[in-house]
C-alpha cells in the first residue's frame, strides 16, 4: 500500500510540473488517503504484534 502511495504521490508532481493542476490535485488526495490507510494499519499491527508478544511472555 505504501507503493501505491508513492505512484500517486509521483504522478501528482510529475502532473503538477507539466500544469495539469486538476489531475495533481486528484492524486495528491488520492495519495494523501492510502498514507493514512498504511499508517492506521500500521499501528494496527504494531499493536497487535506487542499485546501477543506480552500475552506469551
């Protein structure tokens, strides 16, 4: 997820350079929601992975 991120993120500012402000816009969004998604899962798991950890010990 973090991959498609950086496409989106890629395209926005390759866009953005050649004026197509539009199409920067969307897939700055677009990469701005999948960063969130990856950090929310992230933590997620990050958590998961201490309460099983605590729960073996």
């Amino acid at each position: 997820m973090l991959g498609w991120t950086l496409t989106f993120l890629i395209i926005a500012i390759i866009a953005g350079l050649f004026g197509f402000m539009g199409i920067a816009a969307g897939a700055a969004t677009i990469a701005k929601v999948l960063f969130f998604i990856f950090l929310i899962l992230f933590v997620i798991s990050l958590v998961r992975q201490l309460m099983a950890r605590k729960s073996t010990a």
